[in-house]
C-alpha cells in the first residue's frame, strides 16, 4: 500500500493513560510493517483531565461530554479521517459527542462484537467484564442482539470483584493473583450461566489478556486496534456520521 494512501488516525485518550499506552502498543503490534514508514500516522490526544465517567453515572458529577466533544474537534481539525476512543465506558456517550464532530468515531462495543462472531461464529452466549457504566448500562448488549447474540449479565457480586481489578490495573499492580481471580470468575461464568465467551469490556484489561480460560476471552482493545489499522488502510469502510 502507498503510504500516501493511509488514513490519519486520532486518539482521544486518557481514560485512563495506562490504557491509552496499551492501545498505541496493539495498534503498532496489528500493522503488518516492516519499517517505520509503513505504520500509521496517529495523532494522539492524551487528556486525563476529562472528568471520570464512572464518579458522573454514579455520583453526578461533572460529565465528561463536553471536554470529550472539544478534544474530539481538536483532533478533527488536526485533521485526522476519524477518532478512536480506547475506553469502553467513554463510548457510553458517543451518540452526544458524535452530533457535534464531522468525522467518524469508531464505537469499540459494536467493533469488538462484530470481532467476536467473525472469530467465533458458534458462540452465542456472552457475558462483558467491564465497569460500572458498561455493566448498569449493558451498554454492550444492543450490539450483541444485533448479532444475534445473548447478552448474559452477571451477578452484583461477581461485578464488584470486576471493579476491584480494574482499579488495581489502574495502579498498576498487575500480578499473577490478578490472572487468578479472572480465571476463577470466567470458570464461574462459564459453569453456572453456560457462558460461552467473555469479553473484556475495559481497555485496563488489555493488559491481562493473555488469561487462560478453555472459553474464547476476546480483549476489546485488541479488536479496536486490529479494526483500526484494516480502517486505515482501506481495508474496510466505515460510514460517515
């Protein structure tokens, strides 16, 4: 492919930052280069200050939208071809931003759904491992219906455990007893709900996921990643908004 010819990639990142390291590493992991000419152009917004997503659905607090809409129209007019935003619960709010942003924003729920029935067409069953907003929310589950899919919500408990890891990857301390307690909670899912895959429904867990389960566990930062880089370089379409 003439490098010419390659999509401008923007990231609006920063929720959180370790998540938004982890996606540029898997974007560069998933770009069949063997120079450095060859990977993409990505111009990455790193902005912590946007205010949590979690504490705005929980407590009401300051929302997030608007400094995300400013970011976005930041990168738009870098300009980039279209946004990408490696964070399960900021895309919880696309519809809003999307209506103020003349580029496309990929939505990493509907790509990593479409990733799971292209990868495993038999599954039907799906639970998500995500936080709060993507759990309350089911943010994931018009997606999956579309695809034919069913949407298995897990228990309060067995949420809370889920929550406490991220927070954990958050500052991280990413140990072995943290694969354990994934494992233990996919073994759970799998035997007691007949789930047939999990996805890991929060970017932090694109750090553990390398986890070993004898169900597919698909990273929902790894589909965003490879989705981007086939979008790129034209190897796929996506609509504009």
């Amino acid at each position: 492919m003439n490098k010419s010819q390659a999509k401008t990639v923007g990231v609006l990142g920063g929720m959180g930052p370790l998540a938004t390291a982890l996606f540029f590493q898997k974007l560069i992991e998933s770009t069949p280069a063997k120079k450095d000419w060859e990977h993409l152009r990505v111009i990455i917004d790193n902005d912590p200050q946007i205010p949590s997503r979690t504490r705005h659905f929980l407590y009401k607090e300051e929302s997030p939208v608007p400094r995300m809409i400013a970011d976005c129209k930041k990168l738009a007019a870098y300009p980039v071809d279209f946004i990408v935003i490696p964070c399960n619960s900021a895309s919880y709010f696309l519809p809003e931003i999307q209506s103020h942003i003349t580029v496309p924003i990929l939505n990493i729920m509907e790509t990593t759904a479409r990733g799971l029935v292209s990868n495993h067409p038999s599954v039907r069953r799906v639970a998500i491992l995500g936080g709060a907003i993507t759990y309350h929310h089911r943010t994931y589950q018009p997606f999956l219906q579309q695809l034919g899919l069913i949407h298995v919500q897990h228990s309060p408990t067995i949420q809370n455990q889920v929550e406490g890891i991220i927070e954990q990857i958050k500052l991280n301390e990413i140990r072995p007893a943290i694969l354990e307690k994934i494992r233990i909670i996919i073994t759970q899912l799998k035997e007691k709900e007949d789930v047939e895959a999990i996805i890991l429904g929060c970017t932090e867990f694109g750090y553990i996921a390398q986890v070993k389960a004898d169900i597919p566990v698909i990273d929902s930062t790894h589909e965003l990643a490879k989705f981007t880089v086939q979008l790129a370089r034209s190897l796929v379409e996506i609509g504009r908004p």
